[in-house]
C-alpha cells in the first residue's frame, strides 16, 4: 500500500532536484539522539509485548501438556490415539492446500502457522474457564454462542493473523482458506490431546484402556473437521481483507460471524439432535452421534466448498493461461513484511 505524502513533499517530488532537506518537516527517519532514542523505545516495546505474549503462551501449553505427556510416558501405546484422533481433520485441510489453485504455501509457513494455533488454542482453554467462573454457567446456548464459538474462532484466525497474513507468499484470497484450515489442525490437535488424556486419566483402572482410548479417540476424530472447516471460513474472509482494505475491517467480523455461528450451532445441537434422531429412527444413539456429526461437517463444509469452487472457476476463467498452466510453487520460506 503506497504511503501518502503531505502536500509539501508532493510538491519537492515535482521539482525533482531534491535539494530541500524535509526531514522533520514532512518526512521523518531516525536521525538525533532523540530520534534513535524513541525509536529503540517503540521497537523494544512492540516487539517485548509480542515475546512476552509468546511466552506466555508457550507457558500454558506447556502446563496443559503435562497430563498428556505423563499419560505417554506411561503407556506409549496411547500416543497412537492421539495421531490417530487428527488423521480426518488432516486430510480435509490437505483437500483445502490441494483446492488453491494459486501458489503451493510454503512448507514453514505452514509449520509455523499450526504451531501458532497450538499455542494461541491455550488462550482459548484459558478464557473459556475463566468465563465459566466469571458468568457462573459453563454450557448452553449463550456459553457456546458468545464464548466458546467466538473465542476459539478468534484465537485461530490471530494464528494466521501474526505471521502467515503478512508474509509475502500470502499472495491470493484463497491463501487465507488455506492457512484458516492449518490452523484449524493445530487447534484440533491439541485439543484432542488434552480431552483424550483427560478421559484416559479419569477412567476407572478396571475399565480396559484401549475401549477408553478408542472411544475418545472416535469422539474426537469426529469433532476435528469441524475446527479446520469453521476457521477455513474464517480464513478465507481474512484473504478477502487483505486484498479490499477499504471494508477489511467488516469482511473478516463477518467471517468470525459465521465461522463463530456454525461452530456455537454445532456445540448446542450435538448434545440434543443425536438423542432426538436415536429415539425417532431404529437406530442406537452412537450411529446417530456419528450421522448426525458427519451431516452437520458436510452442510457446513459445503458452504466453505462453494467459496473455493467459485474462486477456481473464476481464476480458470479469468487466467490468460489458466487450466494448462500447473500451480507455481513456492519453495522459499518468505519472511512477513511490516
């Protein structure tokens, strides 16, 4: 975005000889004592909160780690469970890399972006509970629709937000789909760590680990699409802002609008509708858990899949070269700009 110039060095740029100095006059760099003085301040300032911000998170995931890790060192059969629970909500945010048309994100872009949700997902443990403290009520509908849908949709969308958004590789709408969805993993993953060994953790020692470990597993294996569609969606909104800065600000607060209704929608329904659907149809109440999940993923994932469907045809169409042309490829890792 060009940098706007005051009417004073305007009018220096079309004389052309640059013999007027106009430092401090209309242009600034750090020049005095002062100047280097102020701008070491705000550089140690901005880039200390963003460390100490950091650390902190690097702290707490730590903290919620430890139940896990314990629970691995105990039985490292268990570690297979939680490999296990990401295996779907992998291989849709592998189908949403593979449907940019674009560019392929490079690898430690991507890295980068599911280690920030992992740790960015610990603010979200923590503000929910604090929440539940504060209101007094840890579920039902304005918990899910207010909190947990909000909170945990924000926290990944700041994961694409701080690095991925501002590099220079992030070159295209569909780009924000793509690092939304990683994103979203990364959220997943750690989540699904801290419920499965939570679970395992509070099972009675007679009850056989590998039904107890399975079934969590299977529970969360279900609930982890979800998290890569809903910020998917969010992410793409944000690639949306990126390229129409005059209404950024609305385009990506309507993306956490949706991605927040749809995820807080899915949190009400899942504990009511697979109990109202096991008692209408023949069918036991995990059959109807498991239906009603998968058709809730494909309503909604549909929605995301028309964005994307739409964005290809409109790049195939548009393109001089279009479908003969196979996607570049970005094999350097880019920095992100200022």
């Amino acid at each position: 975005m060009q940098r706007s110039r005051d009417p004073v060095e305007q009018a220096e740029d079309r004389r052309g000889d640059g013999t007027v100095d106009l430092y401090d006059i209309s242009t600034w760099e750090p020049r005095s004592a002062v100047d280097l003085l102020a701008y070491t301040l705000y550089s140690t300032v901005r880039y200390g909160l963003r460390a100490l911000v950091l650390l902190t998170a690097i702290a707490i995931t730590v903290s919620l780690l430890i139940s896990p890790a314990a629970i691995v060192l105990e039985d490292p059969f268990v570690a297979i469970f939680f490999g296990l629970s990401v295996v779907p909500a992998g291989l849709l945010a592998t189908y949403i890399w593979y449907a940019d048309i674009t560019t392929s994100e490079p690898l430690g872009l991507l890295v980068v972006t599911f280690l920030l949700a992992v740790l960015f997902a610990t603010f979200a443990a923590l503000i929910n509970s604090l929440s539940q403290v504060a209101l007094g009520f840890g579920s039902g509908v304005l918990f899910f629709y207010l909190i947990v849908g909000p909170v945990e949709e924000t926290v990944k969308l700041l994961a694409v937000y701080v690095f991925a958004y501002r590099s220079s590789s992030f070159t295209a709408v569909i780009d924000g789909a793509v690092y939304g969805a990683v994103a979203g993993l990364g959220f997943a993953a750690i989540e699904n760590a801290i419920y499965i060994s939570r679970v395992i953790g509070e099972a009675s020692p007679e009850v056989n680990l590998f039904v107890t470990a399975s079934g969590i597993a299977t529970v969360r294996a279900l609930a982890g699409p979800g998290h890569v569609i809903y910020s998917a969606i969010a992410g793409y909104y944000l690639g949306l802002a990126k390229f129409n800065r005059e209404y950024a600000g609305p385009i990506v607060l309507k993306g956490l609008l949706v991605a927040a209704f749809v995820h807080g929608t899915y949190n009400v329904t899942v504990g009511i509708v697979p109990q109202f659907l096991a008692g209408l149809l023949p069918v036991g109440y995990g059959v109807a858990f498991v239906g009603y999940v998968i058709g809730y993923d494909v309503t909604v994932g549909y929605y995301l899949y028309r964005k994307l469907a739409r964005y290809r045809d409109a790049y195939l169409t548009l393109s001089d070269d279009g479908a003969d042309t196979p996607r570049p490829e970005l094999t350097e890792f880019e920095p992100p700009q200022r």
